[in-house]
C-alpha cells in the first residue's frame, strides 16, 4: 500500500507510455489519391479471403499508403496501398525506416520483443511481436514498431521510462507481469487489493474506537497510544484512514473483480447499428475519389477510415491537427463536419429491437458521465467532444448511448458501466467536474491525501517490524 501511494503521486502527472491517435496523427503525412493502386475488393480479398474485417484505415507506413484491417481474435493485417500486395512481417530494416520517418531522426534497432515493460497493454496484442528502435532524438525515445503492420504503435520517452519504474509499472504490479506469475498478475492484483481493503478498513474502525471523542486517557490526551510512532499511525490514520481505505478499495474495482460490471446476457450489439459488414458493396465510391473531395474543400486527410451506418458507407478522414471530416461513399456526396443527429437515433434504435427510447439530449457541456482528462491518463488519450448526442433505453440494464456526431461511432454505457464509474473513476482518481475544474485545488488535495495514506503505511511497517523483533527476541530469551 506504502507503493501504491507513491507510485500513485508520480502518475498523477506522468502516465504510462502511450501513443495517442492525435500523436499519431501530427506525424502523419497526407494521404495522395494517386498513390492508391488497388480498390478496396481486391484489398479484403488479399487480406482474408472469404472474412469481413472489423475496421478498415488507410494511413502511411515508412513514405508508403498501407491499408491496415483488423479480424477478431487481435488478427491485423496489412496491405500495400499502390500494389495490393499483402504485408509480410515486419524486418529490422523496415521498423527503423518506419520510426524514422515518424519522428524524423535517425534510430538504432534494439531487437524484436513479444511483451517487455512498456509494452504490457493488451491494446498492442494485434501488433505482436514489436520491434524497438531507439532515436537520436533529446528525450532517447523509443519507438515500438507493429510486427505485423509495421505501424509505430507506442512511444516511450526516456522521462516517461525513468518515472514509470517509480510510477503505472509499480502501481500496477508489473513485476509480475511477462514472467512465471503472468497467468495470476490479476489476481494478485485483486486479492492484494481486497487484503488492503480489509485491513484498512479493520484499522479505521479500530482508530476510531480508541479515539476519546468525550473526555481524554489519564494521559491527558485524547489518543491511548503514548509511543511517538504509534501515536502519529493513530492520528494520521484518522485524518487519512477514510482515503486510504476508499483509495484501496476503488482499485480493487478498477480490475473488475469476478465480472462485477458486466452486464448478465448478451449486451447490446453495436452491429445493428452499423446494419451491415464492412464489404466493398457498401463503398461504390473509391477511396482516391473520396481523398480528391477532401482535398477540395480545403481538408487533407492523413488517415481514412471505413465505417457503416444503418447499412450505409461512409468515410471518416482525419487530418495532422486531429480534425475530422465526413463523407458518404457514393456519387454525388459532399464532405461535411457532423452527422445530423436524426440519422443517428434511427441507427441507434436498430440495436434495442424490443425496447423504447426513453430520452434523447445533445450535450453541449460535460457533466458526471462524460468528460475529458489530461493526456497521459489513462483515458485522457479519448477524445471527448462536443456536442455529444446521448440517447437512453429501457432495456434490461437500462443503457445509455454516447454518440460523437463527428464521428458517427458509439459508445454503451449501461448501469452497470455507470456503478464503475462511481466506485472506481470517483473514488480512484476524484474527477469530479468541480474539482478537476479548480486546479491546482484537485492537485493538493490528492497529493496531501496520498502522502497521509503513504504515512500510515510507512509508520504500520515500522510498527510490525519492531513488534516481530520483540516477539522474536522474547522468544530466543526463553529457551
């Protein structure tokens, strides 16, 4: 626990390497219509022949267009844009041409690895094994290339490698991750965290129990304990025990112990609201068109995205400043910023054949349920935008859909997702609208609470250690 406090401290401001989809995108290239040599049929048929990807992008990989697909199962596949041909695994030669040309300095190969300890994210499974390349740059980043797309998939400045033993690596147990006690590491993680639950909790209610709310000890002091050490565990655990035991707590439901938040049943299925798979049927306008209607509105799009609403094909391109823009797949169709949300709600009610909207709000304003956090948290690489369309049902679990109108993609959030959010995202992290708005106010708080917490789990060491000492002692006395 004495870790946790501390480790907690360093992530409150330096989070876990990751590379963003804003990152990638400032340092991506724009995309040429003339560089595209296959259309996308000949692309689904290289890549799985007969299976329908579950996404579809087009981005630049080393100067070159690639088409990278996605299939269950954390499958990636990629394809050359220009000769349709399918992507081997990626080489050493071409992971540093690919970090070069992401970064724009020269880089050493370090080797291929399966898993090391940046690399723990189940998010980079598709991806593996990954290729490190270390760059000349000020920071000695370290670039981890897909072994499958050849894609830059993550960052790690020598800053964020440096804190990060002391920071997420240590908070998260990641010493027991990728070795012999890998198969367990989440449950080490849980029943570390519910052991700490308990006895955080036995331990406030005893600190309270001892407390003299009315009258004092013969000491003359309102606590029993007359040793320094043990006086100063008392009091700080009354002043920072609460914390400390919801701190604990809330980590626990952080890794979703025994499925708490999962909704019984099958769930909702996004699918409906796409109406379709993503084939080439649904996309009769090709793809270098589409980049040509960009262009002319002024928009350069650095990735191109395929995606299905209500069985109907659009685009979603992106361009470096992270800014996106529309685009139905057909003749005659013009870019546009955002859906109307009409369209929107019409696919949505494709995913509760059974039940009945209830209500439907743009949000203009973020409030308890919806809200962006800094970068290098660990949702802060999501982008929250506004306005949001929300729409809820009456279904089983009572759902809510979160839907970006400049995107078109959905998000569920049902009651149960909603408990998490209360026991875990509040209690864990404390952002709450007010207080995240009042910085450095949300800053002090945490850090005076963490370093309470770390207090009483420093002082509880010493405690035992010296208790173990005198029991040991005694004991050799007396034989």
């Amino acid at each position: 626990m004495a870790a946790w406090f501390v480790s907690g401290v360093v992530m409150l401001y330096i989070g876990y390497p990751k590379l963003s989809e804003r990152e990638r995108w400032q340092a991506s290239p724009g995309l040429s219509s003339h560089a595209l040599g296959v259309n996308l049929a000949a692309v689904l048929d290289t890549a799985k022949p007969g299976q329908n990807p579950q996404s579809i992008r087009l981005v630049t990989v080393a100067g070159q267009p690639r088409f990278i697909l996605t299939y269950p199962a954390h499958t990636w596949v990629a394809v050359d844009a220009k000769s349709g041909r399918l992507v081997l695994p990626t080489t050493s030669e071409e992971a540093v041409q690919s970090a070069r040309a992401f970064q724009g300095t020269d880089g050493d190969y370090l080797g291929q690895v399966n898993e090391d300890a940046w690399s723990h994210s189940r998010a980079l499974d598709g991806n593996r094994p990954l290729s490190k390349v270390l760059m000349h740059d000020a920071e000695q980043t370290v670039l981890y290339v897909s072994g499958s797309t050849g894609e830059v998939v993550r960052d790690a400045t020598g800053t964020e490698r440096f804190w990060n033993w002391i920071g997420a690596w240590l908070h998260w147990l990641y010493p027991f991750r990728g070795g012999f006690f890998d198969p367990q590491a989440a449950n080490i993680i849980i029943y570390s965290s519910l052991l700490g639950t308990v006895l955080a909790g036995t331990g406030l209610v005893v600190g309270v129990w001892r407390w003299r709310f009315k009258g004092r000890y013969k000491s003359g002091a309102k606590t029993p304990y007359r040793n320094g050490l043990m006086r100063w565990h008392h009091q700080l655990g009354l002043v920072f025990g609460l914390a400390a035991f919801t701190w604990v707590l809330s980590g626990l439901f952080s890794m979703n112990p025994w499925n708490l938040f999962n909704a019984p049943g099958t769930g909702v299925n996004l699918k409906a609201y796409a109406g379709g798979e993503l084939e080439a049927r649904h996309f009769p306008l090709p793809a270098a068109d589409a980049l040509t209607r960009f262009k002319e509105t002024g928009f350069t799009p650095c990735e191109l995205q395929w995606h299905l609403i209500d069985g109907k094909g659009y685009y979603l391109a992106f361009n470096n400043a992270g800014e996106s823009r529309l685009l139905f797949a057909e003749k005659g169709s013009r870019p546009f910023a955002r859906f109307d949300t009409v369209p929107l709600q019409a696919a949505a009610k494709q995913m509760f054949p059974s039940s009945q909207k209830v209500l439907a709000q743009t949000l203009t304003d973020y409030d308890f349920y919806y809200y962006p956090r800094a970068p290098h948290t660990m949702t802060g690489h999501i982008e929250k935008r506004l306005p949001l369309l929300r729409l809820k049902f009456d279904d089983a679990h009572s759902t809510w859909l979160h839907i970006d109108p400049y995107t078109g993609i959905p998000a569920k959030l049902d009651a149960y997702q909603r408990t998490s959010r209360w026991l875990f995202a509040l209690l864990h992290s404390w952002d709450w609208l007010p207080l995240l708005n009042s910085r450095p106010l949300w800053d002090i708080l945490l850090v005076t609470f963490s370093i309470g917490g770390a207090g009483i789990s420093v002082s509880g060491i010493v405690l035992a250690a010296r208790r173990l000492r005198v029991k040991r002692t005694t004991r050799h006395q007396s034989r």
